[in-house]
C-alpha cells in the first residue's frame, strides 16, 4: 500500500507543479506582461492545461485510487492519508468527466477575452467583449453539462468553487440574509453619510504601499515567502507553499483603495501561508472552498481591518505617515470615514452593510444567463435594472457596470459570486469563535498584535487546506453549521454605534 500510496503522491506532484508553472503564466500575465505577449500567452496557458488534465484523469491514477480504498477503509477519516485518497478520488472523479479539449478550450478562452477585457473596460466598449462573453457562456454550459443529473445547471459550476453548495442552498442563505439586510441599509441610508473626504486627499503610492505592508506583516504575513506587485484586479496565487503573492493597485486620490484591498489579498494569502507543510505537492494544499478562502480575506480586511481597535494602533502610524493629509483629522472621523455607508455603482469599494447586494445581483444574472432567461446583448440593461431596483443607482458607463468584474472574463460564468457572500457570513462566524475562545484578541488588536487571532485561525482553519469540506470545516471550528446570525450582531452592534438604528 505503501508504495501504491507513493506512486500516487508522486503523479498527484506532477499535476500540481503543472497548475503552479499556470499559475505563474497568469500571475505575470496580470502584473508584468507586456501586450504583445498576450497571444502566445493563452495558447502556452491552455497547452499546460491540457497536459495537467491528462495526467490529471490518467487511467493509472484512477486504478490507484482503487487499489488504495482497502487502506482508505483502514484509517480513522480524519487522518491525512485518508484526506488525501479521499479528496484526490473526488477531484478525479470530477476531472474525468471534463474532456481534455474542453479545457484547452477554456484556459485559451479565458485569457483571450481577458486581455479583451482590460482594453474594453476603460474604453467603455461592451460590444467589443460581447462575443467573448457569448463564447464563455457556451463554455460555461458545456462545463455544466459534463454532470448531468443536476438540479440546476449552475449547480456543477457552484460545487466546484463551493463544494457542497447548490443554486437552492445558496438562494436560500441569500433570501434570509437579504431579509435582513434590506432594511437595515433603507435606515441607515436615510442619514446623513459620513464624510470621507479625509481619504481623497493625495497619498503617494509609494507611501501606500509602505504603509500597507506595515500593517500586514504585524498580521502575520510572511514576506519570505511572498511578495506584493500590481495589478487591474486585486488577487492572490501561489506558486508553492512557500510562494504565495498578492496583488494591489493604487489611486492616490483614495487611501482605501490599495490599503483594505491589500489587508484582504494578505488574508487570502495567510490562508494558503498556513498550510500544514507536509501537504505540498498535492490536492491538499488548497483552501477548502471559496467561501471559506474569501472569509479570511474578509475577517482580516474588515473584523480587523475596519475595526476601531486596530485604529487606536495603527492610526497614529498612518497620520505620522501623512501629516499634511491627516494631522487634522480625529481618529473618530477617520474612522467614521472608512466605514462610511452608501449606496454605491462598484462591488470592490462597496462597504459591508451594502456590498452582498452587489453579490446578490451578480449571482441572479450569472443564473439567468445559464438558464437562457437573459441573453448576453441584455445584460448591461439587465445589470442597471437591478443596480436601480436594489441600490437605487444607475451606472453612467458599463465601464462602472457590467464591466467592473473580471470574473465572466477570465473564468467560467457561474460558481463566481457566491463564496463572497458565503465568505462574508462566514468571517463573522470564525471571528466570533476566535474571541469566544480567547477573550483577549479584542485588546491585543487594539495593541496591533494578532498572534492570538492568527494562531487560532492557523489551528482550526489554516493548516487544514483541504482537508475538510467547508461543512466539516464550520462545524469543528464553530460547533455549528453556517449560520447569518453572527453576521447580522457584527453589523448591528458596529454600525448601531455609528448610525442610529
Ligand atoms: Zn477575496
């Protein structure tokens, strides 16, 4: 069995190192490629692809996988092995479904339209990424319709970023956390904004960027095995354990721009930095899901990251930075100011109360587009429709409408949206259960140290990777299933102390 379970890890390590060298590609495709690079890009891109997924569904794997179930049957279920003949033989049986020709199809695709997408957003020029929007949807079908037997057709795209979740169980969590928070953002609305002047007064990126990393290696980040570079479109990746980046961008009229969207990558980033070690090399060493990698993004970005506490640390850090921006400004005011609520056109900047909202809508219509309910040529009239009906806005150009997400253009229409909300329930969850745990985290942010808050979240979530599902993952480390309520206390408590409510 031994040797068996070798043979295994070593064709698992080869698939993996395949994916990582991809994920370089993308990495410098979004950060240092010059355009001329664009073309050969998205054809070396999918020929990578396509060998990972050979080895990846090769017959000899799947006879390991069998010849290993009498052993599997032999381990406790939580142990490593077990995890990983388990988690290996469920993404085996997910990839031999896919031909290989289909993803070569889509990493081709993906990039292409992708490098269509960052000419047509500035230009404001939805028509010129139409057909590649008509395209990736055909694609995105196509990949739905290797599992057939679904309930709905976005049901296989959700499972693979979710694995678990279905378009009824997400609609369900949305339409109670919808309920909630309609009203809540109707109160709050009606008031008088804060003012947040105070971060559109000229920051130097440089600065920025200095400041940024300050903050995010007090969190935890560790820069030997990462680093920071820029973007379009914030993310994370990683090319190894030991090797997992972020990405920002900066507007010097915005302080909050590069500052939270780079304390949320590190979140993202600390998550796959927190991997238990021996997992390398295989399907282990990945964040469980997308709802639980983005509720890590935004425990850091927001529990901590917008939270008064870490302020009372950090601010006197950031006006020395910036004393002729900031001097003038009170703690209570800056404050005030990154937590301002308002209705808003774009998702990255929306602020907590308002911003599943932005997620809801993008869920309906990537579904309607699956279903066949909405047409690709209707839904930039589609997205402004229901930017009026729930935000009470109508967005000036498609530029800050339809074309704001990278999302339908460098990956599958459907499985996108969701974890966002799902991450931003769940960051509430963990973070309450981290204080449950250590009463002291609330004082030691305020002290702008974290080794608590991140011990905890390295113990109970981190070195897990994937070996457990989110369900699991919620349940051992909360003693429950996913669940809005702490969610919904957050934002009551926080935002009844800024706003009346
Ligand atoms: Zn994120």
């Amino acid at each position: 069995m031994e040797t068996k379970l070798r043979e295994l890890r070593g064709r698992l390590a080869e698939v993996y190192d395949l994916n990582m060298a991809n994920a370089l590609l993308s990495w410098d495709q979004s950060t240092y490629m010059p355009p001329g690079g664009a073309a050969a890009r998205a054809r070396q891109m999918a020929t990578i692809g396509k060998i990972s997924h050979q080895k990846a569904t090769d017959e000899e794997v799947g006879a390991l996988l069998d010849d290993l179930r009498p052993y599997e049957a032999s381990l406790p279920a939580d142990s490593d092995d077990a995890a990983l003949i388990r988690v290996s033989r469920r993404n085996y049986e997910h990839m031999v479904r896919v031909p290989t020709d289909l993803i070569g199809e889509l990493y081709a695709h993906s990039a292409a339209s992708y490098d269509a997408w960052v000419k047509a957003r500035p230009a404001n020029d939805f028509a010129a990424v139409r057909p590649y929007l008509e395209r990736n949807l055909e694609l995105s079908r196509r990949l739905a319709n290797c599992f057939p037997g679904y309930q709905h057709i976005a049901d296989p795209l959700i499972d693979l970023s979710d694995y678990g979740m279905r378009a009824e169980s997400v609609r369900a969590v949305f339409a109670e956390l919808r309920a909630e928070l309609v009203p809540l953002v109707k109160t709050i609305c009606a008031q008088t904004p804060a003012d947040d002047a105070c971060l559109r007064r000229g920051f130097s990126e440089p600065q920025q960027l200095a400041f940024g990393e300050r903050v995010i290696r007090a969190f935890g980040y560790d820069f030997s095995r990462g680093r920071q570079d820029k973007t379009h479109h914030p993310f994370m990746t990683k090319f190894s354990l030991g090797d997992v980046r972020i990405t920002t961008r900066f507007r010097e009229d915005d302080l909050s721009d590069a500052l939270f969207s780079t304390l949320h990558e590190s979140g993202h980033a600390m998550y796959e930095q927190g991997i238990d070690l021996s997992y390398e090399g295989t399907p282990l060493a990945n964040g469980t899901s997308a709802g639980v990698h983005e509720s890590q993004s935004r425990l850091w970005e927001n529990q901590v990251g917008r939270s008064r506490r870490l302020w009372e640390h950090f601010y006197p850090q950031l006006q020395a930075e910036f004393p002729s921006q900031l001097g003038d400004v009170p703690l209570d005011s800056f404050y005030r100011a990154i937590n301002k609520v308002h209705r808003s056109l774009i998702r990255t900047d929306a602020d907590e109360v308002t911003y599943n909202l932005h997620v809801m809508l993008r869920f309906d219509l990537e579904l309607a587009l699956l279903e066949g309910s909405l047409e690709v040529r209707d839904l930039p009239e589609a997205w402004n429709a229901r930017y009026r009906e729930d935000l009470g806005l109508t967005p000036p150009s498609d530029s800050d409408g339809v074309l704001q997400d990278v999302h339908w253009f460098s990956g599958s229409i459907g499985g996108a949206f969701q974890g966002y909300t799902l991450g931003n329930i769940l960051s509430a969850q963990f973070f309450a259960a981290a204080r449950a745990a250590h009463p002291q985290i609330d004082a030691e942010i305020g002290r702008g140290e974290f080794a608590t808050l991140h011990g905890w979240l390295r113990e109970n979530i981190y070195r897990h990777g994937s070996k457990f599902t989110t369900d699991d993952l919620v349940h051992r480390a909360t003693g429950g299933p996913l669940d809005i309520s702490p969610y919904m206390a957050y934002l009551r408590e926080k935002y009844g102390d800024l706003y009346t409510l």
